[in-house]
C-alpha cells in the first residue's frame, strides 16, 4: 500500500513539475518577446484612463493617484478616474484634494463634454465617480465600480490598479508599448509585495508565494494558456470591454475583475493575451500582516476557480490533488517511515521544478531577496494551497469590510 500511494505521489508531483517547467518557458518567451517591442514616441501613444477602484482607502489612496500622475506618459493622454465603492471614510475627500491641486493644470479644451458629467467629478486628468448603488449589491462590487468607471472612460486604454498600491514612474507606457496589433486585447503586468527590514518570516513567505503566482500567470501567458493575472495591473481595450458586454456573464463572482476577464477573452475570442515583462511596469502593494487577514485574501482569490474554462478546471484539478496527496504524506510520514523516501523524492521534484520559475523571474524584477525563504515555502505552499483551494468555492470570506458569499 505504502508503494502504490508513493508512485502515486510520485506521478502527481511529475504532473505539477511539467507545469511547473511549461510556465518556466513561457515566462522567458514573454521576457524576449518584451524585450524586443520597441518603445512608442508620444504622438503615437493611444490615450490611457487609468481606472482605481477604492473603498475606505483614505491611507493609500492619496500615494496612489500622486504615483499615477507623476508617471512620464504623455499628460493630455493620461486621465485617472477613481471610483468611491460607498467609503465610509475620508477616501472621496483625498481624491477631491488631488483633484483640486491639479484642476489648475488642466489644458485647454480637455474637460469632459457636458453630457458625460452626470455622475463624475472632476473635469481634467483626475476624476471622481461614486457608487452608493453597491450597498444594495450581494458580490461584484468592484466589477461594477469598474463597469462604471469605464462608461466615463475617454481612453482607448483601460489599465487598473488597486486604491493600496503605487505603480513606478513608466507604467503606463510600458504597458502600452505590448498592444502593438489591434489582435492583442488584454496585458497583464507584473506585481510585487513591498517587504520592509523588520518584515518576518511570514510576510517574506507570503511575499515569495504571491511573487510565485505572479511569474507562473505569465508563464501561463507565455504558453498561450492564460489563467492568472493581478488585477493591480492590467490593461485592455476599451472597445473589447465594451463589445464583450463587460463583465457580463462572470459578474455573479465576487472576485475575478482580472483573471476572469482575461480568460474570457482569450478563450472566447480570436484576441490575444501578453504579459509585459518590464521591470519598470512592476506595481508595488503591501501584504496583509495576520493570518486571518490572509486566510480571506487566498480564499477570496481562490472562490472564482469554479468559474474557469473546462480546459483550467482539469488543470487546477491536477495540482490540488498533488497538494492534497503531499499534506497528507506530510503528515503520515513521521509515523510511517516508509513514506519518507517517497515524501523526499516528491519534494526533490517540487524544487527543481519550481526554482526555474521562481529565480530568473526573481532575478528579473528584482525579487531575489526572498529567495532563502524557498525552502520554507518548499514545505508550506502545498498545505496552504490545499486548504484555499478547497475553502475559496465555498465562499465566507471577508472583503473590505463586507462578507461574502462567493
């Protein structure tokens, strides 16, 4: 018996490592290809609505939109539209002090046609769109701040982020710089944990498994099976939003404003998905400092795997059950040292696997400080994964002051 559950585990953790090595390469395919789109001059750069969707963000928000606005791309083809999700606190107040400290700078002939300024604030390149509707909604309430930011939305570009993060100086144009074929409608772009001197063992963990999910989403990319991407960094086309009725049809999941909308494009349609692969794209977010802060972080991320095409379900299916077979040796094998060789082997493949993905992509955005947590998470992803991927569907989890179903 303990043969058959050891070459089982065994095959398992085969099927993990040559996804695993997939990804490896269409993460260095993705790298090349970045490497070899040429910049755009200004006058042929499209126009960018930058869209933040924010709720009781008073800390972050200001951080945010100041980053967003420093950036080097072109001002009169650059425009910010924040959407308020019903805060409870001062967030609408920071972003009206924004919008007041640069009205001054607005250029002639920029503001909005008057017909469009029914429920936006703002004329020039900061503007302000509240949703006190979303307290009458169940789920999807950042789906739908985002519908309507983009109904207000002037550029061909739609690129979002997160009311926590803080996007480096030439974000938007290394983003736009990959839709270099009208065929190209969705970029993901990288995203990284800003991990401070004093930051712990658990947050460095935290940091190099986020860090994980990102390099392997573009190596998913890179393969031409897209299946993750951050919604901290993200662009598509406006007129493909528009035309794919938004998020029409995956609006009954809470999460998956990102990765949702990706798979639904690449997989519906003829389009095409990139990753941009620039160190200068990487947005920067801050990790969450309990465990209960991030058991509802994973199992939220986790809820929309339900919702993936049939070909990803089978896929994920796969890695679950090599995470499920891997706890359980984990934990049999102190009383059954039979197990051990098998549990070792198993690790072994986990490892050289892995570390194809994770280090050149470390070296590349400049991650390789979380590195010598590898061994930790070496032991640990499998059982943390385990326990997301089975809670995530089942829904109870909390998101920014409300509880949610899915």
């Amino acid at each position: 018996m303990t043969t058959v559950w050891g070459l089982i585990l065994i095959a398992l953790a085969a099927y993990h490592g040559a996804w695993l090595l997939a990804w490896a390469v269409g993460l260095r395919r993705e790298a090349r290809r970045t490497d070899a789109t040429p910049r755009l001059a200004d006058a042929d750069l499209p126009t960018i609505t930058v869209v933040v969707p924010a709720r009781d963000e008073e800390d972050t928000i200001g951080p945010c939109v100041d980053s967003i606005l420093a950036t080097d791309y072109p001002r009169e083809k650059l425009e910010v539209i924040v959407v308020d999700d019903d805060s409870s606190d001062t967030t609408p107040a920071v972003v009206r002090q924004r919008m007041t400290a640069t009205a001054a700078l607005v250029p002639a002939g920029d503001e909005l046609p008057e017909a469009e300024w029914d429920e936006s604030e703002g004329g020039g390149r900061l503007r302000l769109v509240q949703i006190p509707e979303n307290r009458r909604r169940a789920r999807a309430h950042k789906k739908r701040a985002i519908e309507k930011a983009v109904a207000h939305a002037r550029g061909e570009l739609i690129l979002t982020t997160d009311a926590d993060c803080v996007v480096p100086r030439g974000w938007p144009r290394a983003l736009a710089a990959q839709f270099e074929g009208d065929e190209i409608a969705f970029v993901s772009g990288p995203v990284a944990y800003v991990v401070r001197p004093e930051d712990g063992l658990f947050v460095r963990f935290q940091a190099l498994d986020f860090f994980g999910v990102m390099a392997c989403g573009a190596g998913g990319i890179g393969i031409g099976q897209p299946h993750l991407a951050n919604g901290a960094n993200v662009g598509y086309r406006r007129e493909t939003f528009e035309a794919l009725g938004g998020f029409s049809g995956i609006d009954h999941v809470t999460s998956g404003d990102d990765e949702l909308l990706m798979q639904k494009i690449a997989y519906t349609t003829p389009l095409d998905i990139r990753f941009c692969a620039d160190p200068s794209a990487t947005v920067l977010t801050t990790p969450v400092y309990t465990a209960s802060e991030f058991l509802h972080q994973r199992k939220r991320w986790a809820s929309k795997s339900l919702n993936y095409p049939l070909r990803l379900k089978v896929m994920l299916g796969g890695l679950v059950a090599f995470y499920f077979a891997l706890t359980a040796t984990l934990i049999a094998a102190p009383f059954v040292p039979a197990l051990w060789p098998w549990l070792l082997g198993a690790l072994a493949i986990k490892a050289a696997t892995e570390l194809p993905v994770l280090v050149p992509a470390a070296r590349r955005f400049g991650q390789t400080h979380l590195i010598p947590v590898f061994p930790l998470h070496l032991l640990l992803h499998g059982p943390q994964s385990l326990l997301v991927g089975v809670l995530g569907p089942l829904g109870g989890f909390q998101w920014k002051g409300r509880t949610l179903d899915q």
